[in-house]
C-alpha cells in the first residue's frame, strides 16, 4: 500500500527513524501534561489492521471479508480497509451512510442486521444497497412493502444466538413466505457469535448452511452467497467445512463479517487518574501474603459509559516486585454501574498518572456515549486521535506473512496497563485484564 493511497486529513503520521508507536503516546501524554488537559486518547497503528488483512487473505484465500463496521466506526479504519478492498457489513443508516461518505460503492456493503427500522430500510435501498439480511416473517413483509421495483437481495440468517437467526426447521416457511412475496433470496448468512473460540461452531453453521442451500434449491431459489458471519479467533475447520460443504466448483461466493479481528490489536487506549481514595478494610482478617488491609479505589476519565464497557474478567497483576493493593478502577460518571474493574491488584497509583491498555480496538470508540456530559467520551478527532503507521507502507513487497489468523495477543493478555511515569524509569509491569 503506497502513502498516495492512506486516508487524508486525518490524522495520520507515517512514522519513521526507528520511531515507535510508544514514542506517538509518550510525546501525547507530555504534550497533554504540559498543557494540563489530561484527556483520554487513542493511537492506532494500522500497520496492524494491513497485517490482519495479509493474513486473511493468506488464511482464508476463498472468504472475502465485509469488516462490520460496528466494532469500530474509525473512518480512517473504513478508509483504510476500503483501500485494501474489503467490503461492509453495516448494521445501521448511520454506518452506510459513513461507508458510502467514504467513498464505498453500494455493491461492497452489506445491510447485515436481521432487524431493520423501515426508515433505514427505505435509505438503503435508495442509496443501491441492495443486499440485507432477515431472520423472519416480518422483517420480509417490511422489506417487501419498499421500493417494490428494486430488486432485493436477501440473506436468510440462521440462528446461532439468543438474539438472531431463524431456527433450520423455520427455514423452509420463511423461504415459502420470500417466494410468495416474490422477494430474491440468494443466500445464507450466520454470525456465531464475538470471539469463538470452538471452530467446531463453524462447522456446524456451514453444515447447516448446506442443509438451507439444498432446501432453497427445492423451492427455485438459486442461492449463490455464504456470508458465515464475525466473531475470528482462528481458521480451523473454516476452509476444510467449506470445501466439503461447499466446493469452489459449487460457485457460491462466500463472504464473512469479521469485526474485531481487524481492529483489536491496531488501538491503545491511554487514560488518567483523575482521582483516588483509600478505604481501610474493616475486618482484621485480611491476607497478609496478597496486600495490606485497604483497597485502593481509583477514578479514571474513561469508563463504562465511555469505551470501556467490553473489560468483563477481573484482573491480575503480573511482573512487578511492587506492593500491590486490592484496587477498583472506576470511570469518572457519577453512577454506580460506571465500575471499570474489581479485585484488581495493582501498585499504588498517584492522581495524574497515565493507564495505558493495549488491543483496545474493538467495541470501544464505537460504543462511547457521552452520558454526563462528558467530552472525554466523544474522542473528538481534534485532539485524542493519531493514527499512525509504521512499516505498513513497506510490507507488501515480502507478502503476507506467515502468522495464523488469529488476534495478536491470547485472550487473558488482551488488555494491559501500566504506569507511564513508572514505565519510563524501567519499572514496568503488565496487568492482564482480558475481555
Ligand atoms: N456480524 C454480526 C451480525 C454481528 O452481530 C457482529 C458483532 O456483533 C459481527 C459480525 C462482528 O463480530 P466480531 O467483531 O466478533 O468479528
């Protein structure tokens, strides 16, 4: 990928002369120090997001990935992917229309929400995305009452979860309904779920996805699409279930919605202490081998109603010779639910220092409200977003390279922290969160 072809005015620095992307967030944290606006901010390498894409189109030669732009909206993450030729699976008006404003033709996105608005059904037929996804009766009635002389180009979602998804044996009902309302049905399309890690799940969804296919074809369907959804953490199964279910000679086009898979790994996240407490245990009890008797409550200026909402396991703090204390990391909204993380022993922090947390791409800038008013949580491009890229503009000549297709780091190191201050004296440690 040459630079002539990176998004412009958006805040990208091509780093080069050994510089680092550590560098970019050292030199932000000192430049928002020095101006005492200690606001949360964001890098991105997307040297990263150019490696996810090598490696899918090495691992997975025959899937054509429509990146779901829910995980996370970034237009220089739609740019940069649209570069690269993916497509879109876009869940909203509001993410068709961010595609389409980008410069992605209507014939790369997908509609891909089994339940659609009629208002947003309406605009992208309007705009030429013409292929959506149902899961039931009626959502085709819905479709079918707008723009009758567009020609419609469904998928059946087969459920695979408690939200989605007709069930095989409501299959053949729905495709009767679709042919009576003389609506065209070209395909399948599943979505197992984020972060699958029993590839045996894929199987199983492409076996069912045969069993439509031939259910179709009795009914005068020619279904010519697989679209086997999000939720990547690895390849097995994936190709050998396609070729036996279906073979490049079956000349179904087979296409995938992968989210965080592109994007996890490619964003930091450095947030401040804004704030601290120290509450004194109230029993005696306590273990003397894992801390002393208080937990330390920290108050950060990002949190659950920011981007933070996806931080599900309780921590661990590793590698550092550090007392640790029992710690609650709170978001800065003044509710109750707005608690980062529990149990969470860490050393002691000092108001002002910086968090940093690593593979924070995904579900996280796209899920931000600003409940309080806070502008901290609308991450304005202005001042909290650089993007940045390192080797990206030169690896195309040596190929893709050979890593697996998987997220970079194992799900229990997902997410690290450490503080900047003790980091830049070498007293680093790393604390595993994990989604
Ligand atoms: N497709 C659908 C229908 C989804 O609901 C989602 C996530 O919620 C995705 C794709 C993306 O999933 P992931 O980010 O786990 O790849």
């Amino acid at each position: 990928m040459m630079p002539g072809s990176l998004p412009v005015n958006q805040n990208i620095e091509i780093l080069e002369n050994g510089k680092t992307v550590r560098d970019v967030i050292d030199s932000k944290i000192k430049e928002l120090d020095s101006a005492e606006n200690q606001q949360p901010f964001f890098v991105a390498n997307l040297d990263c997001v150019l490696k996810a894409h090598l490696r899918w189109t090495k691992n997975l030669p025959r899937v054509k990935p429509f990146y779901a732009v829910k995980c996370n909206d970034t237009p220089t993450v739609v740019s940069m992917l649209s570069a690269l030729g993916t497509g879109f699976d876009c869940a909203s008006k509001g993410e068709i229309q961010l595609a389409l404003s980008l410069g992605v033709t209507p014939d790369k996105i997908i509609y891909a929400n089994p339940t659609k608005p009629s208002y947003h059904i309406k605009y992208a037929a309007s705009q030429g995305v013409d292929t959506m996804t149902f899961d039931n009766e009626e959502e085709l009635l819905k479709i079918s009452s707008f723009h009758a002389q567009f020609l419609k180009r469904l998928t059946l979602e087969m459920l695979l979860s408690r939200l989605f998804g007709a069930t095989l044996s409501s299959a053949g009902k729905l495709l009767e309904r679709a042919a009576q309302l003389g609506l065209q049905v070209i395909g399948v399309s599943f979505h197992v779920g984020c972060l699958c890690t029993d590839s045996l799940t894929f199987k199983r969804a492409i076996a069912d996805s045969r069993h439509v296919f031939d259910m179709a074809k009795s009914l005068g369907f020619k279904m010519s699409l697989l679209d086997i959804g999000g939720g990547f953490s690895g390849t097995d199964f994936i190709n050998e279930s396609l070729d036996e279910f279906f073979p490049s000679e079956s000349g179904v086009r087979i296409i995938a919605e992968p989210g965080r898979y592109f994007v996890e790994s490619a964003f930091t996240l450095a947030v401040n202490v804004i704030a601290k407490r120290t509450v004194m245990n109230e029993t005696e009890d306590y273990n003397t081998e894992s801390g002393p008797d208080r937990t330390m409550e920290y108050y950060i200026n990002d949190g659950v109603f920011g981007s933070l909402s996806s931080v599900l396991n309780f921590p661990e703090a590793v590698g550092s010779s550090e007392l640790k204390y029992k710690s609650v990391i709170w978001g800065p909204t003044c509710d109750s639910l707005d608690k980062v993380l529990e149990n969470y022993w860490i050393p002691e922090l000092r108001v002002g220092d910086w968090l940093l947390m690593d593979n924070a791409g995904a579900y996280t800038l796209s899920i931000c409200s600003d409940f309080n008013n806070l502008k901290e949580h609308s991450f304005t491009f202005q001042h909290l977003l650089t993007l940045t890229t390192d080797s990206c503009v030169h690896t195309t000549s040596t190929g893709p390279d050979p890593l697996k297709l998987c997220v970079d780091q194992p799900a229990n190191e997902r997410f690290y922290a450490h503080n900047v201050k003790n980091y830049e004296n070498n007293a680093k440690y790393n604390i595993n969160i994990g989604l």
